[in-house]
C-alpha cells in the first residue's frame, strides 16, 4: 500500500476514525468523574527460597522454586489470610479513643461509625487489640448474620474481601524478593493493611513449613524409642542367656574348647605310649633284680616312697598347668621334694640289694639306677595321666555343654542385630527429619527488607491523561483494524485488483452513488463519459465491417448493473448523434421501465439456437444502428442466448465492485471465451469514488457531441429505415 491510498484509506474511513475514539475518550471521562482517589504502598520481602542456605546441602530445582513462589503467593491470597487482616484491622480501629487522622480518613472514620454503635463498639472492644481481634473472630464464626460477616462480603472499601484483591503479590525477576502492592482510596488504611498482612503472611507461612515436618518428626522420635526398647531388650535377653550358662564369649569358648580338648587327646595319647614303654622298663628291671635275690623291692617303704612321689609328681604337675605367676616357688619346693623321695628311694634299695652284679654280668650299681629312674619316670607319667584324664572329662562335659546352646544364641544373636538395624535406620531417619525441620526453620523466616510506607500522594492516573490515553488507544486501534480490515480485503473494489483476479481488463468503471456527494457528482459523468471513449475507440477499430458494431453486456449474477450500464451507453452514444440500439430480455421489468424507438426486447429462449443471429431477434431494422447493445440475462441464474456470442463484436462484463470473482465465475467465462472471438473486459459498478478519480483522471471538461458521421455509422437500409422497435415474442 502506497502512502496515497494511505491517505484515501483514511479519508474514506475518517468519521469512523474519529468517532469511536471520541465515544471512547467521553466514556473514560464519563466513568471516571466521581471516583476516588487511590493511595498504593509497597514492601518487598526476603524469601530465600531459590539461593538461601539449606542445612542439608540440597540443591534446589527451578520447577520446585516456581512452585514455592506460586504458594507463597497463595497463601497471600488466600481467603483465610485476608479474614484475618481485615479482624486485625478493625481491632485497630475499634481500640481508638478518638479519631486519629494518621490511622485513616474522615470518611473511613464516619462509615465505621455507621457500621458499628456505641453499644456494639463496647462489647467488641477489649483491653488490648489481641482481645478484640479476638471477640470479632467469635462474632464472625457465630454466623453469617451477623455485622462482621456482611462487611467481610461486602463492597467496603476498607473492610472487606473485595478491598484486599488489591493487593499484588509478585516476584521481583528471578530473584529471591517478592513485591507486595495495596491501593485504596484511604492512605492511613494503605498503609495499616499492608504492614498487617506482612505480619500475618510472615506467621502463616513459617506455620505452614514447620508443620509439614512435624508429624514426620513425631512418627520418627516414637519409632527410634519403640526401636531402643526392642533392642535393648534383645540384648537383655542375650545377656541373661549368657549369664546362666556362663558364656563370655561364645565363639572363643567353643573354639577354645575344642582346641584344648584335641590337644588333651593327643598329649593323653603320647603320654600313654610314654608310660606303657616306662612302666614295662621298670618290669624289666624288678625282674632282673628279683633273679638277683632283691625280694624286699616291694617292701612297705619303697611303696610309701613311690606313692609320695607320685603325690608330689601330681602337685607339681597341677600347678605347671595353672600357670600362675605365685606358683613358681612352689613348684620348685615341690620338685625339690620328688628328687629327695627319689633319693630315698634308692638309698632303701641299696639296703636290700647288696649284691654287686647282675645275672647278666652287669654292676648292680647300674641296675639299682634304672630301677629308681624308670619308678620316677612311671610315676611322673600316671601323675600326668590322671591329670590329663580329668582335663579330658572336663573338657568333654564343657564341650558337650556349650555345643547344644549354639543354636540358641545365634537366634538371640539375630534378634539383637535385628533389633540394632531397626534402631539405626529410625535413628537416620530421626536425624534426617531434623536437619530438614532446621532447613525448613531457616527458609520459613522470611525478612521485610521494605517495610511498607506511609502513601502521601495519591497515584491515580490524572483525568487528562486517561482521556488522552484512551482516545489515541482506541485511534490506533481502529486504524490497524481498518487498516486490516483493507489489506485482507478479497473483492474486486480496485480496479487494478479486479483485472488481476479476472484476467480480463477493465475497461471503465461505475462510482458508488451512495457514496458520490453532491458537489463530487461529476466523477460518476466523467467516468461514464470515460466508458464511452472507450467504447468508441473499439468501434474505431471495426470501421471497415458491415453491419452495428454489437456490443454484449453480461453478468454472473442479477442486480450487479447490467440494466445500468446498458442504459448509460445507450444514451451517452445517442447524446453524441450515435444511432443505438438497446436490446434487452423480453422480462416485466424491462419491459416496464424501457420504452422508446432505441430500446427492443427479445426472448433468452429464442437465442438457444444456434442459428438464430441478432437480426432474427430483433429484426432487420438493426442494420439502421451504428451500434447494438444486447444485454443478457445473469449467466449463473438465467438462460441466456448462446447463439448471439458469436456475433458479438465486444463483451463488457458488469460486475459488483464489493463482491469477490468465485470459481464459477472463471469457469463460466472460459467457456464463454471458447464460444466468441469478441474481446471482454470489465466494467466495475460501484467502486469507491477514490478509484474513481484514480481511474479516470482529474476534472475534464465537458464532452461535445459528436456527430454520427464522424464514428463511421453504417448507412441505413432503405425499407428499414423508418421501422419501429420490434417485440419479440
């Protein structure tokens, strides 16, 4: 779009440009005469929601800090909230002794008055503002009849649910604050809401986080104890079991146990072989002295010997085997006795023996020797048998003991670690609801970095500027959607459109004589005077054919000016000296409204034929014309005379200006171009008369007449000259 159809966009539309603008700016100063004036205050608040500390290290995600803001945002909104500031308020105000103008208006203070009496006002009112807030709260919740109820739902500028939807939660970009916005026609009110809802929210919102983990605390806290208490009775359990079968400790004893007694086994084994070759040494020996005529060997003294000597052997032998640090001296004192009693016993030996060989030729001496070594020798071998016996029965009975409880003790075992995990995964869990309650207490305290100020000035948009705003708003606005409304504009209002979405040309065009004003009547006869030069010309070209130059005036559709255009040219070429013809369909309203010797009707059914011709239709006499106009029915409604194409010398196309070029008029108009060599070109009825003037130029002067002569008229045929319009039927 050029900048001049611009401007003819715009003076085309210029009282709707202008009207619903001034309509608009009239109702904003209409609407806003009379309204308060209205007072905001502001406070940002410190959430620490998306950057602040967290105990237990967690990285917040950006769909839980979104989630965090929105119910933030809620609970400042929610109802619950703004029922308690509005009692906190009132309470405030109730407690006043007089007016104080800081705390809120004239007007605030005369509409509380009206709201509450003296009488009410002294029942409500308590020694302190927690009290009074109080005695609301239960006058409130007494029913919904009541002077608190109905000012909650009502429209009160100050007190009620509908006032406080002027507050604004927001987040301030992405950071960790939250703007908080209040207006209202009352600054001392401004300011008290506000700074009580910052209060009231701040409380709210660290109930809110701290009893999310509370009951998680509770249920962990009951369960670490319930799980102590099984544990420690498990392990009681253990511990009694252990005690009544005298278990330190289990494995080891066992283990112990049974090492010892293989231990016992094999040095009781050794020591038997030991004693059985001892003992039979000595057999050999007493035999051998008894040969040499020793028969006292038995003698009641030596076996008193051998018998303390085994008994010192077998004390000896006891305490080597506590292996306790006090029993070194005895066992020294005991071993020094065993070798005096060995001594003894030799020396009672050579008593009874006094032969000096044996019967085998050796020294007596010798024998006497191996008799007293082999009997210390045997007897400190039984001493260690017997102790070694009584270590294997006692060893034995232990073992067999310890073994049937193994069974037992594991189950308490299992029991008791049981019992432990359960305590430690409550324990853990305890703990983990802990640090998430500090995290919760130290995100949960959210900090007024703004507190909210007293509002002086009022911020009401200034009247002026609303008007303004509103009239060029709605200006622009209704600019772009004329503006729109003309770029999307599928019809064939520009005659530059129309031929592009036709494919033919235009050849004239027809002004909308709704639109035309008087003193602009002149574009509607310059542009039918336009038309005609036009037409002339193309009868210019056919100078050298005999016969009217006939012209077809067509249409898809009834009512887009065919009659119009036919009787425009009719009586334009008349006007110029021309002779025409104007033939038109033998209907009632043509045949009513067109009289005259220029004007003749025909029948649309006679010009089915093929070979019907424009004489056979209306006569012979149109060999008298210089030109024939022949308008045709609407081809998408009517029938319409076929046969007369081909003797068209010229189609024009009347067609509606405010109306789009459909598929079926393309194919009908193809067809139509198969049939007929006449050339067809548009005639755009009803165009705006911008196009008008765009089509046909600036103001011309007057056309003159032209005579008939100068067009080139085919002379007229003798007996026809004189005829009358024909009707045909």
């Amino acid at each position: 779009m050029t900048l001049r159809e611009f401007k003819k966009l715009i003076r085309r539309n210029w009282l709707l440009l202008l009207a619903i603008p001034l309509l608009t700016a009239v109702s904003i100063f209409v609407f806003s005469l009379g309204q308060d004036e209205e007072y905001t205050s502001t406070t940002i608040i410190y959430t620490g929601i998306a950057s602040g500390y967290k105990v237990t290290g967690e990285e917040t995600n950006n769909r839980g800090t979104e989630g965090a803001y929105e119910n933030l945002v809620a609970l400042i909104k929610s109802r619950d909230t703004k029922e308690e500031v509005i009692m906190r308020l009132l309470a405030s105000h109730l407690t006043m002794k007089e007016y104080d103008a800081a705390l809120m208006s004239e007007d605030t203070y005369e509409r509380l008055n009206e709201l509450f009496s003296d009488s009410l006002k002294a029942t409500l009112r308590g020694a302190t503002v927690e009290e009074t807030t109080a005695n609301l709260v239960d006058l409130y919740r007494s029913g919904n009849d009541n002077i608190i109820y109905e000012t909650l739902n009502s429209a009160d500028p100050a007190y009620s649910l509908e006032a406080l939807s002027n507050i604004q939660p927001f987040r301030i970009g992405t950071s960790d604050l939250v703007q908080v916005d209040y207006a209202t026609n009352d600054p001392g009110v401004c300011y008290q809401t506000l700074q009580i809802m910052t209060e009231v929210f701040t409380r709210k919102n660290k109930e809110l986080f701290s009893g999310q983990n509370e009951d998680v605390m509770v249920y962990f806290d009951e369960a670490t104890q319930s799980a102590y208490d099984r544990l420690q009775e498990a392990e009681q359990k253990l511990y009694e079991f252990n005690k009544s079968n005298n278990i330190i400790d289990y494995d080891q004893q066992i283990s112990s146990t049974s090492t010892d007694k293989s231990q016992v086994l094999d040095k009781l084994s050794t020591l038997e072989m030991q004693y059985a070759g001892a003992f039979s040494a000595l057999k050999s020996v007493e035999e051998s002295m008894k040969k040499r005529g020793a028969a006292n060997l038995k003698s009641q003294e030596i076996m008193t010997l051998r018998a303390r000597l085994s008994n010192l052997n077998n004390q000896a032998l006891e305490l080597e085997m506590a292996d306790q640090s006090g029993n070194a001296e005895k066992i020294a004192r005991l071993k020094r006795e065993s070798a005096e009693v060995s001594d003894k016993i030799k020396a009672s030996v050579d008593n009874y023996y006094a032969n000096t060989h044996s019967i085998q030729g050796a020294p007596i001496a010798s024998l006497l020797d191996d008799y007293v070594r082999n009997t210390v020798l045997v007897e400190e071998l039984k001493s260690q048998l017997d102790l070694l016996r009584q270590q294997k029965e006692s060893l034995g009975g232990e073992y067999e003991k310890l073994v049937p409880l193994g069974a037992e003790i594991r189950k308490i075992r299992r029991e008791v670690q049981v019992a432990e995990q359960e305590y430690m995964a409550q324990l853990d869990g305890l703990k983990k609801s802990k640090l998430s309650q500090q995290n919760i207490e130290l995100s949960s305290q959210l900090r007024v970095i703004d507190p909210p100020y007293y509002p002086i000035s009022s911020s009401s948009t200034s009247l002026v500027l609303l008007v303004l705003f509103g009239f060029f708003g709605s200006l622009l606005l209704t600019g772009a959607g004329v503006f729109t409304a003309d770029m999307v504009d599928g019809t064939l209002r520009k005659p530059e459109q129309a031929a592009k979405e036709t494919n033919f040309p235009v050849m004239g065009v027809l002004p909308n004589m709704a639109a035309v004003k008087a003193k602009d009547r002149y574009k509607a006869d310059q542009a039918e005077e336009q038309l005609v030069r036009q037409l002339l010309l193309k009868i210019q070209q056919k100078r050298d054919s005999q016969g009217p130059f006939v012209v077809g005036v067509l249409s898809s559709h009834n009512g887009e000016g065919k009659s119009t255009l036919s009787s425009s040219l009719t009586h334009r070429l008349g006007s110029m000296g021309i002779k025409t013809l104007s033939l038109l369909p033998d209907n009632s309203e043509h045949v009513a409204e067109y009289t005259g010797t220029t004007t003749s009707f025909y029948s649309p059914m006679q010009g089915v034929s093929s070979s019907v011709t424009v004489a056979d239709l209306a006569g012979n006499r149109v060999f008298n014309y210089a030109v024939v106009i022949v308008e045709f029915p609407a081809l998408l409604e009517e029938t319409y005379p076929v046969s007369l194409l081909q003797y068209l010398d010229m189609i024009l196309v009347a067609v509606k200006a405010d109306r789009t070029w459909e598929h079926a008029d393309r194919v009908m108009f193809n067809n139509i171009q198969k049939v007929t060599k006449a050339p067809i070109e548009l005639v755009l009825n009803g165009v705006y008369p911008d196009y008008v003037e765009d089509y046909v130029g600036g103001r011309v002067k007057p056309v003159r007449s032209i005579d008939s002569n100068e067009v080139g008229a085919p002379k007229q045929v003798g007996k026809w000259e004189n005829e009358p319009a024909v009707f045909n039927t």
